[in-house]
C-alpha cells in the first residue's frame, strides 16, 4: 500500500504562485463544463513524444525554456516573441521546449504554448504550478507534449491522479522533485520523466547538492533531467556527471540577445549513463 508523504501546503513563491493557478482553474472550469473541454481536447492530435526525443540523444538533451520573467530575476526578456525564440532554441540544436504559461509573474501564457507547439519542431513542456485536471487538457488543446507536474505542490493522492490523467490524455507528465519521498511518490505514480530542480521554489535558493543526491537514484529506464542553475557547458558536464540524460535552461538563453548561439554552447556533452 502506498504510504502518502507527510504534506503541508507549500510556503514562499510556490504557495502563492499554486494558489493563484488553483483560482485560475476555477475561472476555466467555470468558463466552459471540464467534460466539454476534455471532449474537446481528445478530438486534437497527441503531440510527439517528449520521452522519445530525450531517449534518442547520446548528448545530454537541452530543453529551452521561453521565460519572461520569473520570481528570482525579476524581468528576463519581455519582449520575447514566442515563434522567434523557439525557432532560434531549434536552430541552436534544443531538443525541446518548456513554455511558461504562468501569466503573473513569468509572463506566458497558454497563447504562448500553442504557438510554440504549432510550429512543429519539436515537443513542447507546458510549465506552469498545475493543481487541477483542467490545466491538462488545456496542455493537450494547446499542442503540448508533456506538463509539468511539481510534487511539493501536490497531495500525493492528486499527484497520482494527475499523472493518471496525463497519461490518459497522450500528455507525458513530468513530475519534479527535490528530496527522496518525492522522487519516490514520482516513481510511484508511474512517472517516466523526473526533474530534480536545483532551486527551491519555497525560497528561490539554489543548491546543486539536489542533484547530485536525487538524479543518480533515477532508475535507468527512466529520463532524468537536470533543472535549475545551468549557463554553461561546464555546468551541463556537471548535469551530465550526476546522471543528467537533459538539462532544462531558462533564464541565460530567455535573456540572450543570440539564443541560437546560447543554446548551441550547450549541446554536445555526452550523456554518462547512470548506473541500473
């Protein structure tokens, strides 16, 4: 029997940022029946595969994110145009993308997501503070590949059931942790792709010691990623030291004036092969 973690409501910028997604549900559920927006959702084509394009790079993958703003740097880049950026990450060599949709203090938005996926060059992440089923199927209406699933955020019994119905949609769900019981509860609920963030979205502290500890213990059938704090190659080389099958950058590409190139700088690091 599954032992639910010990779980209280998240503190700092993750508790105000999940409470505001919470609302933002309630106002898409309100707006139009959840039934009707999940009949909808499944009469649009599934995405391709994030897993599959993360399975077939030797090199550690690069993920660029499209980011705005955010709680810790303030404003990046808030003229990004959605299509530009992302066609400059392909160009650099990005294996995919992680679209922000968190309106307030990231600056995205769904627009954003079904922009980038419609270009189809690759599959697209919604990231954002998901805390309801709803926000799912708009990730599947809007093109995504894959929604990001923060487990410090979640009960354990609403991240089981949100990965369940990830998974039920064709969206793959990438669930993040920070310690053992949440690594655990991801592998648990079936999740294939696990982030270990680096930054403690309680208190935007950043400590690299998380995935030095956590992405090493990530089964090897599964994919690992590395999230938080990367600007250079040396530091995908450290990713790819602890086990890093990809490395999710936001902040130095979103803020470069040649995101092609600032990507590209860190494509090329051969992937170390955790241990089974």
């Amino acid at each position: 029997m599954q032992v639910a973690r010990p779980w209280t409501s998240p503190a700092g910028p993750l508790g105000r940022l999940s409470a505001a997604s919470a609302a933002r549900a309630a106002v898409s559920r309100a707006a139009m029946p959840y039934q009707d927006q999940l009949a909808a959702a499944l009469l649009t084509s599934e995405a391709p595969s994030l897993l599959a394009a993360l399975m077939r790079s030797t090199d550690v993958a690069v993920i660029a994110e499209l980011k705005r703003s955010s709680p810790s740097r303030g404003t990046i880049n808030s003229s990004l145009d959605a299509a530009m950026q992302v066609r400059a990450y392909a160009d650099g060599g990005a294996t995919a993308f992680s679209i922000l949709t968190e309106p307030s203090e990231f600056g995205g938005s769904l627009e954003d997501l079904a922009v980038a996926s419609a270009l189809g060059i690759g599959p697209c992440i919604r990231k954002d503070f998901i805390t309801d089923a709803v926000q799912l199927v708009e990730a599947r209406r809007s093109g995504a590949a894959a929604a990001l699933l923060i487990a410090r955020a979640l009960p354990t019994d609403v991240l089981f059931e949100l990965v369940f119905t990830a998974r039920m949609l064709g969206i793959e769900p990438l669930v993040e942790v920070r310690d053992e019981d949440e690594l655990r509860d991801a592998l648990d609920a079936g999740a294939l792709l696990i982030g270990v963030n680096n930054r403690d979205l309680e208190t935007l502290e950043l400590d690299v010691a998380v995935s030095a500890l956590l992405l090493p213990q990530v089964p090897v059938t599964h994919v690992a990623i590395y999230e938080s704090g990367v600007r250079t190659d040396q530091e995908v080389e450290r990713a790819a030291s602890c086990g890093a099958d990809a490395v999710l950058v936001g902040s130095s590409v979103s803020a470069s004036g040649k995101p092609s190139d600032a990507v590209a700088a860190l494509t090329g690091v051969p992937r170390i092969r955790r241990r089974a």
